[in-house]
C-alpha cells in the first residue's frame, strides 16, 4: 500500500491517444501521472527515475513481439514484488491472463481497454493492485464461468451465488461486492463465507488470496 495519499503511477501504452485520455481520466480521479511513455525501454527507465506505486502496460507493448507489455511485467513483479502491475489490453487473450495469475502474484490485474471509462471502477482497480490485491476485468472471469457453468461444482450454483463468485475472483473485497449488488455488509459478508466454505475454496484470508483460489476452481 502506498504510503501517501495521492498515487503515482507510469502509463505505458503504444497509442498516444490511449495515453492521453486516460491520463486525463486518471488525473481527474485525483492521481498522479509521474511518466507517460509508448515503448519499453522508456518504460523500465520511467520505473527506476519515478519509483511508482503502479505501472498501467499495453499487453503488446512494443519491444519484441506479442505479449511483450505482459513480459515486462513479469520481470518488473520479479524485480520489484511490491510494484502495482495492471495490464490493458485490447482483447481478452487468456494466455496472457493466466501468464500474470502464475508468475505476476499480488498487486497485479488484467483489464480491457473501454473499462478506463468507468472512472470509479478503474480507480478502484489501481488501488486495489496498489494495495497487493487482483484485480480482473469482468470479461475474463464470466469467461471462466460460462466455461464450466455446466460442471460441478458451479451447475448447483443460483445465479446470485454465480455473481459473488465472479466478483471474488474479480479480486473485489466485501465491500466492494456489497457495492456491486446493493446488498447490505453484513449479509455479503455471511454470503461470501459460506459460498467460499461450500466450494470448499481455501484461501489465506486475503482479497489477494481468495481471488486466487476462486480462479484455481474455475481454472480447474
């Protein structure tokens, strides 16, 4: 979690457009934008000059060839377990999804480019890696779902439950889910433990941890 209140963040993305708007967007939420840049090295150079608490990648990045902005990342989390990584990409590519789930850990997310539109939403999305936690586009966990909707154990599951599923493996905390549904703390509370305890999901207690291990049931 960063230690001051304002958050400072470097955004990386090829299209000069993209990098405007949402560095618009981003300072009208009241956070910093300490570098803007459109290729890699300019990247890893902003990271070492600014020490920023999240770093906003393009899935493709210009480097080597596709995938790099997820590479990148992936070296940036190895070298700095602490910085906040949020991948933006133009598409859901679930080989990119799962490269950052298996080698990205905590402080670490994946979301589609249209989602920045939703200022909250994207604010939330960049403290919550800020803050250690996941946090994924909708898309890549009703993905998921739909994929074994059909199998056990989510074919016994109503569709309220299928909602607080998909928005723990979101990496939404309870009260972001008791925002999401309008439901009161306490029953999204009781709701999320014992969904997670009949699923037999295990978890660390975390945000961070039991978005994990929703998705390795969905993954599974």
């Amino acid at each position: 979690m960063p230690a001051a209140e304002v958050l400072r963040v470097v955004v990386a993305d090829e299209s000069c457009s993209f990098r405007d708007g949402l560095g618009f967007l981003l300072r009208t939420g009241g956070v910093e934008v300490v570098s803007s840049v459109g290729e890699l090295p300019s990247l890893l150079e902003s990271v070492d000059r600014h020490a920023p608490d999240v770093v906003v990648v393009e899935a493709d990045l210009p480097a080597s060839g596709p995938g790099s902005g997820v590479a990148a990342v992936l070296r940036l989390k190895a070298e700095q377990p602490l910085l906040g990584c949020l991948v933006v990409a133009d598409d859901l590519r679930h080989e990119h999804v799962l490269a950052l789930l298996d080698g990205a850990g905590p402080g670490s997310g994946y979301l589609l480019k249209g989602t920045e539109r939703d200022v909250l939403g994207l604010l939330d999305a960049l403290w919550r890696v800020a803050r250690g936690g996941l946090a994924l586009s909708p898309e890549v966990v009703e993905s998921m779902v739909a994929a074994h909707r059909a199998s056990a154990p989510l074919a016994g599951l109503g569709q309220r439950d299928l909602q607080v599923l998909t928005l723990v493996a979101e990496g939404r905390s309870n009260a972001g889910i008791a925002e999401a549904l309008r439901l009161s703390r306490r029953t999204t509370d009781h709701h999320v433990s014992d969904l997670l305890r009949d699923l037999g999901v295990e978890h660390d207690g975390t945000d961070y941890g039991r978005a994990v291990a929703a998705l390795a049931l969905l993954r599974s």
